[in-house]
C-alpha cells in the first residue's frame, strides 16, 4: 500500500505529535529491550516539549514529519552532520547521520518509513552530504531489515547505553 502521506518539514504545530509518536514506537519497538518505566524516563527526557521545539528550531540538522490526512503525524525523522565521537572524532564533512526514523506502530507496513526515509534521504543529499551512517539497536531484526531493503549495508558494531541498558546497536552505511 502506497502511504497517503504527506512528507514535509516539522513545524512547532507537530510537536504533540512527534511525542506520541515517539512514545508508541519506541514502546513497541524497544519494550521487550529496556524495562518500560526506563524507557518512559528516558522518553522524557529525550522527547520533552522544549526538547522537541529545540529540534523543531536546529538550523544543522533536518526534521521531517509523515502528516497523514486523518491521523495526523504518523511519522518523523531527522538527520544531520554525523557527530564527533571517540571512535570517530572526525567524521567526513561529506557523511550526514540519520539521528531518528520512526513510524507509529499502527502504520507499519504502510511504507511510510520508505517514504520518510526517501524524503530525509533527498533533503540531506540537496545539503550537500553523499553518504549516511545509520545506527540501529542490534536487536531490532524489524529496522535492520528496513535499511539493508534500502541499500544501507552493515559496516560497524557498538554498544550504547539506552534507558539505563547498555545495548549492542549496529552501524549501516549508505551512498545517498
């Protein structure tokens, strides 16, 4: 099924949406992972009104929201310049990072991923990146699945802590 989504920046008027989205996804996502009462702390504090306005506003990096006609944002994701880090302290100008992808539970399978991601995709390519790096979480079989279909092929392991749980997460990188 083809999504009757409309892809289009984020605007302050989707804030509440992004966070109930965050919330639904990462909940089905993620629940069998990280215990759920960590899970909503680190939610809060991850996805926070001001937080989300912040991202809303960030010139560096690029948030896009799935409207859809009746249910409103079903979806988002944003990207940007990969962060430094201690295993890369001096990412490649031309690499951008998908920071977040994320579609509620009841629109998987509509291929509004597919569309966020080709959107985000564009948007980033139009800023000048070439290739993108793409964490997941180890376990998630559904979202590793999602990026190699994609193209995006596993070329780095790491470990992160996620809601008080530290995590095997793999890297996937991609030509845009």
């Amino acid at each position: 099924m083809h999504p009757t989504v409309d892809v289009r920046p984020a605007t302050f008027r989707d804030v509440p949406g992004i966070r109930r989205v965050a919330h639904d996804a990462y909940h089905a996502a993620y629940g069998d992972l990280v215990d759920a009462d960590a899970l909503d702390a680190q939610l809060d504090e991850w996805y926070s009104e001001d937080g989300v306005e912040n991202r809303v506003l960030r010139d560096a990096s690029t948030l896009l929201v799935a409207d859809h006609p009746t249910d409103g944002v079903v979806g988002y994701a944003s990207g940007g310049p990969t962060p430094t880090s201690e295993s890369d302290p001096d990412p490649a100008p031309e690499q951008a990072t998908l920071y977040t992808c994320y579609v509620h539970p009841d629109h998987w399978g509509d291929r509004v991923g597919h569309a966020l991601l080709t959107a985000i995709e564009d948007a980033l390519c139009d800023r000048g990146f070439e290739r993108m790096v793409v964490p997941v979480l180890a376990a998630n079989d559904r979202a590793r699945a999602f990026y190699a279909d994609h193209g995006y092929t596993h070329t780095d392991d790491d470990t992160i802590t996620f809601a008080g749980t530290t995590l095997d997460e793999a890297i996937h990188t991609g030509d845009l």
